[in-house]
C-alpha cells in the first residue's frame, strides 16, 4: 500500500512541475521598471507545438541595449493567433541597469521601456 501512495505522490509531484513550466509567459511591450528590477517581455516561440528554443539560440535575434540586459526566463507557453492557442515558448527578462526610455525589437514585436 506504502508503494501505490509513493507512486501516487510522484505522479502528483510530476503532473505539478509540468503545469508549472507551461506557465503562460506575459507579453509587455511598454514596460516601466526601476534599475535593479528585472521584468519578463515576451516569450518567443519555435514552430507551433515545437520544443521552445535554447536561450543560446534566442540571444542572437535579441537587441543590444544601453539601459539593461536580457536573460532567459525560462519555459513555459504563449498565446498564439497563428498557431490557434498556446505553444510553448522562452521567456525573454530584461534587467535594468540605467535610466532612460528606449525602443527596440524581439523577433516579430516592438517593445518600448522605461526605467525610472
């Protein structure tokens, strides 16, 4: 009996941890932050129910910036209109660095930030 709640629990656990990294990932394109705060933009999306790209493979489609960096936010899903409801994406993060506004492009999307 023991084993059929240890493996209850498991799969418990696992249904959990998948719903947590399909986690619908926000879409900000006029953001406002303070330097220090890091902040999700958007998720970028492979081919429609593909695996979501590396970060390394997202990084060299990303804009320079003279106020803050970007990071990998992780896995989890987007809405999209062109693959008829969620698929799964990366998460871009910018992390202020400096003040001012700026605008820029994430494959397919215009973003305007402000950093206070």
């Amino acid at each position: 009996m023991n084993r059929a709640i240890g493996s209850l629990s498991l799969i418990a656990f696992l249904a959990t941890a998948a719903a947590a990294a399909a986690a619908e990932i926000p879409y900000n394109s006029k953001p406002s932050t303070k330097v220090g705060q890091t902040i999700v933009l958007k998720g970028v999306r492979s081919d429609c129910g593909a695996p979501a790209r590396s970060f390394k493979q997202i990084a060299g489609y990303l804009p320079s910036s003279k106020l803050g960096t970007f990071s990998d936010g992780g896995v989890g899903t987007v809405q999209s209109r062109s693959c008829g409801g969620p698929t799964p994406a990366r998460a871009v993060r910018f992390t202020a660095t400096a003040k001012g506004r700026e605008s820029f492009t994430i494959p397919g999307d215009d973003f305007t930030i402000t950093v206070k």
